[in-house]
C-alpha cells in the first residue's frame, strides 16, 4: 500500500467574490461554500462562518469536532471513506490536503433529553487562540475556519450529531477540492512494504471512546462498540478512516483531525526504516464496558501485534479512566509474551503533584509512561477579545448549569474543559515537569 | 561580590575520627575542612567557601534524645556563621548517615530559612522519609561514586546559596520530590513515546515520565458478628442525588457527598432521584434508582428480620476522575458518620 499526501499550504484565508485557491490564499464565498450544507439541513437549520487566525485574541467555545480538509485525487474510495458513499478501503493513490488550515465544529448542543444521560451530555469546549492555554491544541497555530451551527428543536442527539458531522466533513471536501490539477507545496511517500530484519517491529495500538452518540469513534462510517480490535494499515488513517463523534470530555477527546494526522502514527512513519520498522496501527475500542470486555481487546491486540511479529508496542488511548484500565490490561499482556512496551496519558497528582497517585490504573509492566501534563492544575483564562461560537460558556449542568460571559477571565481547578489538553494522542509538548 | 558561606555536615568516618567503633561520638566542630568538603571547595572557583564543618557519630545522632540535645548547639553555630546554604554528605546507601543528614538538612531549611542540601542513594531509606520537602542529590550506592555525585552536589548547592531557580530534577540531579507541575518539553509527546520505547527495545537506559506510585490495597473489614442485630447503611459511588441535585454535588472529580434521608420511603422513586455521574449511562438507574441504591430489597430483608435497620440516610458520590487523596477524604467521612450512629456495615455499590 501505498499513498501519496500532497500538501498545499495555506497561508491565509480571505472572504471573496468566488471560492478558489491561489498562490496559498484560499478565497471563501460564504454562500458558494455553504452550498454543501444545504443537502444536511434537517436538525441544523442554519450554518454560520467565521474566518479564526493565530496570535488573535480569540477564544471558541461549544466546539465540537476539527478536520483537516482533505480530498482524494486517486486510487479507491473517497478522503473519510463511509461518509459520502461506499466504505472503500483506502489508503493508496494521492490525496491533496491543505495544510495549515482546519475546519471547525462549534454549537451549543443541547442539554435537554435528547442526551440521554449524565455520561452523554455534551460539554463546553473551550480553546484559546493565544495566551496561557495556547499550546494545548494545535489549533492555535493554524487557520480555523468554524463552522457555527443554528439548531432545530426537537430532534435527537443521533440527527444532530449526523448533520453536524456531514456538513463539517462536505465543507471540508469542497475545500480541499480547490487544489486539484495545482502544484503541491510539498509531497510525502507513506508506504511500510519495505522491512529491515535489523530493526525493531513497532505496532501503534489506538483504541478509542465508544459509550453512545456525542461519545463516539466512526471507523468507515459506523461505530466500534460492536469491534473487537482490528488491523489498519496506517495509510488508512492517513485517509480518514477513522472520524470523531466525541464532544464529552474536552481534555481528552481526539478531533478528527488529529486521527487523520495521528502524532504517533506520522512519527512511527518518519522514524520506519531509520530506527524501526512501522507495522501497523490495532484500533480498538477504549471504554470496554467490563473487566471481561477489556481482557478479550487486550488479547486480541497482543494477538494481532505478535502476527506482525512486533517487538515494541505503542499503547494510546482516547478518554479518561476507564480507557486508562483498557490500556494498562493492553501492556500488560504485551509485556507477558515479551513485546516491549511505551504510553502516553494525562495524569493527576493534585496541584503540586505530590498528591496521591499520578494514574488511575497502573501495572508494574508498565515502566515507561510518557506524561501528557496533569489535568488538576489551576488555569486562569485571561480577558478575550472576542468569543466565537457564543457568548456564554456552558458549564457544570449537574449543578443547574453556569453560563459566565465566554469573554471574561474565568479560573479553571481543572483543565477538563479545555481542549485537547489531555494530550491523548500527544500532539501536544504539554507534560507534567519533575521537580 | 563577597565569598559566599557553607556549613557542611558529615559523619564521624568521613571527619577522620573513625569507623563504627566511633559511632556513638558526639558533635565536633572543624574550622579546617574535612572530606568531601575538601574537594567541593575546589568547585566552586572561590565563589563560595566552606566555613565549618560538623560531625557527630552516626549512633549518636540517630538516637532521639541525643538529637534534641545537641540540635540547640548546632542551630547556635550555623545562626553565628549565617550561612548562605547547608550541606550533608553524601551519605550514599548508610542508612543512619542518610537519615542524619537529611533530617538535619530538614530543620536547618525549615527551621533557621536557610536552603539546604543532601546527597544519597535512591533507596536510602531517608528518601522516603525527607524527599518532599528536601534536595537530595542522587548518588550510587557506595563512597565510590564520591566522584561523580560530587560535582553534581557542587552546583546545586552554589545555586541553592546564590537563590537561583532551581529548575526540573532530571537537569539539576536531585532525586524527583514529587512535585510536578505543567510545563512545555522541547519534543511532543509523540516523539518522546516512540524514543522511550527504541531505548527500551536497544536496551539503552530510560527513565519513565510518570512514576508508579503504587496502588494501596485496602483491607476487608472483618465479617459482622452478628448481622441479625446489626444496622446497615446505603453508599454508592454511582451519583445518585434527588432531583435537581439540591447540593450542588459534580458529576466527576469529587471532592464531596451527599446524604439524603430515606427513613420515609420503601424503595426509591424515579420521579424524585436521578444519577447525575459523567462515567456511565445512567439511563437505566433513571428508570429505576433501586437498581443502584436497592432500598426496596432492602426493606423487605429488613421486615423479615435478617438484619438490624438500615440507617436513616443513604450516602452518595460521583466515582470518576476523584482523586485517591479526595476519595480517603470523602471516605472518612461518612464512617466518621457512621461510626458514631453505631452502623455496623455498609453495602457499597458501583456502576
């Protein structure tokens, strides 16, 4: 397999009289580019743009997914194949993305029944543009173009979820679409055909939130919580086989965009043939619901990562706690038939780190744990000055809800309302120093 | 710039009085310098100098009552020389020279404000004790890595006298006090999680990010004598609360309870109580609350005679994200409150 990005910078985006990409300005005629939303407009009754730059001082709220836009020029089936037809394996061919430039969800889902439960309600997501919180999303260095959403009442949280994802994903084509039949800023070759029996054999294991709609992983259009884990060859992330539903938690849900640019992933392939041999990505689902669930995704990943006769296992996880046993019972397995092992995660340890323990579930096997930052560390959020997305902050629903002026400083205790924060997929430099 | 000050402080072996048969031998006072203390000067390129050095035997000062006997004399004479920093060791892995030196690197920072520091090996039993609050460099576990460790202890201290910032353990040498705040690495986090599994698989040495602490294992309680007499409460961990959650109580990261009376009811009516948890569906407790707090069982048990009463409150929390200090916290609590009603048991139930 074997699939060719090029990549097409985009260094500023304008409003225009015609949609069109030139000479790295990307041009948007609101009406023309809202064309695609039309076909979607059942419980979204309207879609707003707003053109975001980094260094503003600007903080959205309400978010929801991020893309990176992208589109297929050749070889089979579509860029987020599962979404606007068949789910074709993809993964080969040449696929145009632009680059520095994501594509944004932002809108105040609702809180009333149609999220079903305490564990489903969509919570308030916030980013800053810059300032303190800057460096947690990659966001804040590219232009983001957000999608702002007017919502239908009544509906269920299944058709907004739907509406809103296909819309971000149709704006997002149609703007990678610009730059077919133009030169590429740069060209990258992913292909791991090639294996050098003096290298180690490395496999990424991804496994990633599934409890409901709004706290979902869509692998080719359709849920995991019926998938045991399975294997992708990394290409197929590349072309967006893996899209986010999750708007639960901020701090550790992974966008669209970063499961189409997985750190990881991207890391595993610069290093593939200098110091080790890239063999795969084992997506799973995190958030088993039982000991007994999480045991047998634990076996089968192990199972599938000695197939590939891996040496090293690389074990990530999207969410909170619960994901946080799924991956330990994961390294642990591995380190049992002896496949060495890595993490990555969020941490606690309270505001000077020295409270408790620092994870919610270890195992002795797992001796080499990157640190993503600590979660229980006091922000403030300075004055902005502009807010987009609304002018309220949603927060704390259990307690009645609280609705600051999304504008004003505001003091978090935590950082789960900030997004990207976690570090899931380690994206981010943020880690917790020890002093 | 004048020359800053030292006191340093070692055991009677490395003063030159002698080996364990001196041990039990009281403070004494050098103006001279004497071992390690002769070699650090060098390192610091006169910008600092070492104004006393201390010793007392290792038995001596280990012994409670001979601490608090001489920990005057020894406060009067750093207080005369008012030095800039005080240093102990290394001690290496001799426990009682650790002990001593982190114990006195201790009170001379917290008790006289002047920065301190020691150096030893991690397994040093003072580490455990000291290391929150206290540098310690880290050394091998013999006199042997006085070379290595030494230089190390040198720069520290000089930083510790200028009062620069001390920056992270892992560049300035000290053993990690725990503390750990959010900061940006040069790298990402992919990067360093795809390094530290190639040093692993090379064999090379790595050092994980994120130190286990150890999950403590909790004890049974022992089996209630006689369960027929025996009074019974309701906690759970599963968030349920009456509705509109009158307390304010979070749906993840607890660092409180609730309690809500029940002595009027049989079972628990879904048209009053709701689950307010951020970890699971709730649907399904919605639909019913006895299925996470079973009252309604309960109290046919309880009409049958197979226990006592069931207290007069039920108890509950949100079990997600709750930090473990938080969690011992919200525990204590409530057997602080059951104790005191003479509730023998506690049925506890998570979702």
């Amino acid at each position: 397999m074997k699939l060719t990005r090029q990549y097409f910078d985009v260094k500023d985006v304008v409003w225009g009289k015609e949609l069109g990409y030139k000479d790295g300005v990307l041009t948007i005629n609101k009406e023309q580019l809202l064309e695609q939303a039309k076909s979607y407009l059942k419980a979204v009754t309207n879609v707003d743009l707003e053109i975001i730059k980094p260094g503003e001082d600007v903080r959205i709220i309400h978010l929801l997914d991020t893309i990176q836009p992208m589109y297929k020029v050749e070889g089979q089936g579509q860029q987020y194949s599962g979404f606007f037809g068949q789910p074709d394996t993809v993964g080969e061919g040449i696929t145009n993305l632009l680059r520095g430039i994501s594509v944004m969800e932002s809108a105040p889902l609702p809180w009333d029944d149609s999220a079903s439960s305490g564990l489903l309600y969509p919570r308030d997501a916030i980013m800053d543009m810059s300032g303190p919180i800057a460096g947690f999303t990659p966001f804040s260095e590219t232009i983001n173009l957000v999608v702002l959403y007017e919502l239908a009442e009544g509906k269920s949280s299944a058709e907004y979820d739907r509406d809103i994802r296909q819309i971000g994903l149709a704006i997002a084509r149609e703007l990678a679409q610009l730059t077919v039949g133009q030169e590429p800023d740069e060209t990258e070759v992913f292909a791991i055909n090639e294996v050098d029996p003096d290298l180690p054999n490395i496999v990424l294991v991804w496994k990633c939130q599934n409890q409901g709609v709004y706290s979902n992983t869509l692998l080719y259009g359709l849920p995991i919580d019926n998938l045991v884990p399975t294997l992708l060859h990394p290409n197929e992330m590349l072309d967006g086989c893996v899209v986010s539903g999750n708007y639960v938690w901020p701090a550790f849900k992974v966008p669209t965009y970063l499961h189409a640019n997985h750190p990881i992933v991207l890391d595993l392939y610069r290093q593939h043939g200098k110091t080790l041999n890239f063999r795969g990505v084992i997506l799973g689902r995190s958030h088993n619901p039982t000991n007994w669930h999480k045991e047998r995704s634990a076996n089968f990943c192990v199972k599938i990562a000695r197939y590939l006769d891996a040496d090293g296992l690389i074990m990530a996880w999207e969410g909170g706690g619960n994901a946080a046993v799924d991956g330990m019972l994961t390294i642990q397995a591995a380190e049992r038939v002896g496949i060495k092992t890595s993490t990555i995660t969020f941490e606690f340890g309270g505001k000077d780190g020295t409270e408790g323990i620092l994870l919610v579930d270890d195992v002795p096997e797992a001796d080499a744990v990157i640190s993503g930052g600590s979660i229980e560390k006091t922000y403030v959020l300075p004055e902005v000055f502009k807010a987009v997305g609304g002018d309220f902050l949603r927060l704390n629903k259990e307690a009645g809800g609280y609705f600051p002026p999304a504008t004003e400083s505001i003091t978090f205790d935590t950082t789960t309302h900030l997004y990207l924060s976690g570090n899931q997929s380690g994206h981010s430099k943020l880690f917790a120093e020890s002093y | 710039m004048s020359t800053l000050k030292a006191v340093y402080y070692i055991n009677q072996f490395f003063a030159g009085i002698g080996g364990e048969d001196k041990a039990d031998t009281g403070l004494t006072v050098f103006d001279e310098k004497k071992g390690p203390a002769i070699g650090i000067e060098s390192m610091w390129n006169g910008e600092m100098k070492v104004a006393k050095v201390l010793s007392c035997g290792d038995n001596f000062i280990n012994n409670e009552e001979n601490y608090e006997s001489v920990i005057p004399e020894i406060a009067q004479i750093i207080r005369e020389i008012n030095p800039d920093v005080f240093i102990a060791g290394p001690a290496f892995n001799a426990g009682r020279y650790g002990v001593a030196c982190a114990k006195l690197c201790d009170y001379v920072r917290r008790e006289l404000n002047i920065p301190s520091v020691t150096a030893m090996y991690f397994e040093n039993p003072a580490v455990r004790m000291y290391v929150r609050d206290n540098y310690i460099v880290e050394t091998g576990e013999t006199s042997g890595s006085m070379r290595q460790a030494l230089p190390t202890l040198a720069k520290l201290s000089l930083k510790l006298a200028k009062e620069e910032k001390i920056g992270p353990a892992r560049l300035e040498g000290y053993l990690p006090t725990g503390h750990r705040y959010n900061e940006y690495h040069e790298k990402t986090g992919a990067q360093r999680t795809v390094e530290i599994l190639l040093k692993k698989l090379n064999n090379e040495k790595y050092v994980t990010e994120v130190p286990l602490r150890g999950l403590e294992m909790v004890e049974s309680a022992d089996p209630v004598a006689s369960i027929k007499a025996a009074k019974g409460a309701l906690i759970t961990t599963g968030g349920l609360v009456p509705k509109g959650n009158p307390d304010g109580l979070k749906q993840a990261f607890s660092v409180t309870y609730g309690k809500y009376d029940i002595s009027q009811l049989d079972s628990i009516p879904a048209s009053d109580y709701e689950s307010i948890h951020g970890g699971y569906d709730t649907t399904h407790v919605n639909e019913d609350p006895n299925r996470l707090v079973p009252l309604d069982e309960l109290r046919k048990l309880e009409q049958e005679g197979a226990f006592g009463g069931i207290y007069h409150e039920f108890f509950t929390t949100c079990g997600i994200g709750t930090n473990v200090e938080s969690g011992k916290d919200i525990g204590r609590r409530i057997v602080a409150d059951l104790r005191q009603a003479g509730v023998e048991f506690g049925i506890l139930t998570s979702t």
